[in-house]
C-alpha cells in the first residue's frame, strides 16, 4: 500500500502525464444515510474520480451553503463522528488507493485531540487534512503534528488573500493548496467568476505546489474551463444536491453517470507546465 504522503504526489505526476485536471468529489461523512458510505465512496471512485474529498458533519458550518448544511444536519441527525469517518477510510482502504483528503472544522478535531486524530488519520489512510476556519497564522501546531504523520495539512487561499499572506501559505504548503474560487459560502453557481484566472494564475506564479479549485464548480463545463488553470478541481454542492434528487434504487448508476460526465470534460486543451 503506498504512503499516505506518496498518493497525492503520484496522482498529480499521472494527471500531468495525461495532461488532464484532477476530479476530488466531495462527500459529507454520513450523507445521505450511514448506510450508503461505502457504496457512495467505492461508486464515485470506479466512475472515475482521482481523489476524494471526506466532510467532517459539524452543526455550525460557517463556511458552508445551504446544500451542505442540509448534508451535515442528516449526518449528524444520525449522530455520525469523526470515528465512524475514519472506519469509512479503512474498509474504502481495503480495494482502493485514491488519495483522501479531510475536510473539518476545528471543534471536531480538538475534541478528538489533534495528536490523536493525525495518528490515526494516518493508520486508516488520510492524506490531507483541511481545516477552513483554522487561520494560518496559528495552524503551526497542527502542521507538525501532520508532518510527524505523513499527513499534508492542506492550506486555502482566496480571491481577498493579499500578496504577503500568499507567498506565507504558499511557503508552508504540501500536498496541494486549495484555491477557494469565490468569495462567500460553498453552493453550485451557474457561472465561474470572471476575475478567477486573475487570482489562479497569482496563485500559480507563487508556487509550484499543484492547485486544486473548489467552491462553486458544478458543471462539466466549470471543470472544463478550469483544466488549464489548476491541477484538480473539487466538486462538492452539485454533488450533493445531485445525490438528494437522486435517492432511491438507482442511486448509485445515477452518482456513476454524474461522475463519469464531470470526468469526461478533465482533459486539458494545453499542457500545464509545471
């Protein structure tokens, strides 16, 4: 099985080589029901994924839309823990070496014990943590422990990061940084800001870590247009949202189809020279 540090790497260097974007579904932990977890996982990944992006349900997710609120609520309603994530990674481990990233806000991870929590994210086989309301400035600690663990704390830059914060983030960074496209809450948009090519490029002359977009991305067409500005893309809202029309017998062709059609439009119109 290869290092939890390794995974990201190797699945960044295959996407270049195939001149493709990377697709990281995300999915809230629990939603829709505990028991669609595994199945949901091993669906998303064999439709084609290249990663996966695991939600921690937390009852105040302020950097969240209603799509994801609604997701966290029906997990937590289920009393869905950062334990029950970790055994969902574990049985996903079994068949399948995707790189897994965390997504949590930083109450859960302090109850659990941030020590604690980076030991055992690795054993189960995380490869990134994301913490979106844990400020960088103090997000020095955790990055220890993570680096001690084989873990990538994975760091966010928006469109209002100044010049002197970004060149500090993207001095720290590992694994990969997360370029929030817009500013405000998660949710599916109709259209990609006009200034995003502005803010990723910046992004991009600032660091040779890979960049991954998310926020907002919905559409074959949003990833298609982001192939030649970043290395993945996140899709988390329209996923959501797409899983609650969809539930019922078919629900699992239905996330396939989904995924397969995001997957189709990754391929990239120029190499990204990196």
């Amino acid at each position: 099985m290869t290092q939890p540090s390794d995974r990201l790497a190797l699945t960044f260097s295959r996407l270049r080589s195939l001149d493709q974007v990377g697709l990281f579904p995300y999915l809230t932990v629990g939603f829709p029901s505990r028991a669609h977890g595994l199945e949901l996982l091993e669906a998303i990944a064999e439709a084609g994924a290249d990663g996966l992006e695991l939600g921690i349900p937390f009852s105040d997710p302020l950097a969240d839309g209603v799509t994801m609120q609604r997701a966290s609520a029906r997990a937590l309603e289920q009393k869905v823990t950062l334990d029950d994530a970790l055994e969902l990674v574990r049985r996903f481990r079994i068949h399948h070496n995707l790189p897994i990233s965390m997504m949590s806000y930083v109450n859960p991870l302090l109850a659990y014990g941030l020590e604690r929590l980076c030991r055992d994210g690795a054993s189960a086989g995380i490869d990134g943590l994301i913490v979106p309301d844990l400020p960088f400035e103090e997000s020095a600690l955790l990055a220890g422990l993570c680096v001690d663990a084989g873990i990538h704390l994975i760091q966010l830059v928006a469109p209002t990061t100044g010049p002197e914060r970004l060149a500090a983030v993207c001095e720290r960074a590992s694994g990969f940084i997360y370029c929030v496209t817009l500013v405000g809450t998660t949710g599916a948009r109709a259209t990609l800001s006009s200034e995003l090519p502005e803010f990723l490029a910046a992004v991009r002359a600032a660091t040779r870590v890979p960049l991954v977009a998310g926020f907002g991305i919905a559409t074959p067409a949003h990833v298609a247009a982001l192939a030649d500005q970043v290395d993945g893309v996140i899709v988390a809202s329209a996923l959501a949202d797409f899983i609650e029309q969809s539930e019922g017998a078919g629900l699992l062709a239905a996330v396939d189809a989904f995924i397969r059609d995001l997957k189709a439009s990754t391929k990239r119109r120029l190499p990204i020279d990196r």
